[in-house]
C-alpha cells in the first residue's frame, strides 16, 4: 500500500513539471518562431532575475510603454497568492538550465562563454544576436504569461524586456511591457 501511495504522488508531481516545461516550450517555440534559428544562452544571468522580482513586487502591473495606445485595461491586479507563486517560481531558476535541443537549427552557449569574448564574434557574425530569456512562469489556468527576454549584438549593442502575455484564441498576446532597457 505504501509503494502504491508513493507511486501515484510520483505520477502527479512528474505530470505537473512535464505539464509545465511543455507549456514553457510550446511558449517559448511560439514567441521564437519568426527569429529561428537563434544562438541563446544556457541560463538566465542573476541580475536579470532580479529585475524580474522587483518588476512583479507591487499589487498592480502596468504597461509602461503605450505610446500612441489606449492604455485602459493594461494593467495586471495580482492576488497575494499569485505574487507568492511568481516570487517562488522566479526563485526555482536560479540554477535552471536550458536543454541543447530547445529550438530547430539553434544553438545553445554556455552564460561564461557569451561573457567572455572566445569564440564570441564568430557566433555573433552567423547568428547576429545571442538570447537570454527566463523560464515562461503561468497564472490563472496558463492564461497570462511573464516573461523576460533580452538579446546581446555586440559592443553596445542589446535589447530586453519584461512582458506580460494573454493567451488570447489558442495565441499568446502582447500585452503588457513593463521593463524594457535598449543599450
């Protein structure tokens, strides 16, 4: 009775996860898809996670960059739950890792690699830009997205974001861009 017991909550917390990173993926492979192949780093960097915790502290998220937009209904009111679950799952990337084979013709870099300059420029000139995304985190029944993405062109060269998507007819949606920075 006790391995029957342990059985069935093995079952149920592998389902959960393979439900999660599949729903991550399908997410990631969807946003990704008009800028394949692409060259992205294993992990997320430190810092950028903290700018994702901090982004997500306050009740209410807000687009902050609407221009020339109707700014009504771009805001996002977060329970005390949802804050704790996004605060937790934010926490678990911490040493999260991306699998080699996340994207079709794509390239996976180790986070050093793209820091230092070995083998860098080489990189840069057959893909153009190196990626570094957070693992997509789901609320409300994976109807909402937050996500953090940036890329590194070079030099001075960069863009990221943290955004907030709606799953809007079986399609994720734009809908909220809280943090941006352009170097």
């Amino acid at each position: 009775m006790k391995y029957l017991i342990l059985f069935c909550c093995l079952f149920i917390v592998s389902n959960s996860y393979s439900q999660s990173t599949k729903n991550s993926i399908k997410f990631l492979q969807e946003f990704f898809a008009d800028k394949l192949p692409i060259v992205y780093s294993d992990t997320i960097h430190q810092y950028d996670l903290k700018y994702l915790k901090e982004a997500i502290v306050k009740d209410t998220l807000y687009n902050n960059f609407f221009f020339g937009q109707n700014n009504a209904g771009r805001q996002l009111i977060l329970t005390k739950d949802e804050k704790k679950y996004l605060l937790e799952k934010i926490d678990e990337q911490q040493d999260f890792i991306w699998p080699n084979n996340l994207f079709q013709n794509s390239q996976k870099i180790d986070l050093e690699e793209k820091n230092s300059n070995s083998n860098l420029k080489k990189k840069l000139k057959k893909f153009q830009s190196i990626y570094n995304f957070s693992k997509p985190v789901f609320i409300r029944n994976n109807s909402i997205c937050i996500f953090y993405y940036g890329y590194y062109c070079g030099g001075e060269c960069g863009q990221g974001s943290i955004e907030i998507y709606r799953k809007i007819n079986s399609k994720w949606t734009k809908w909220i861009t809280m943090v941006q920075w352009i170097s």
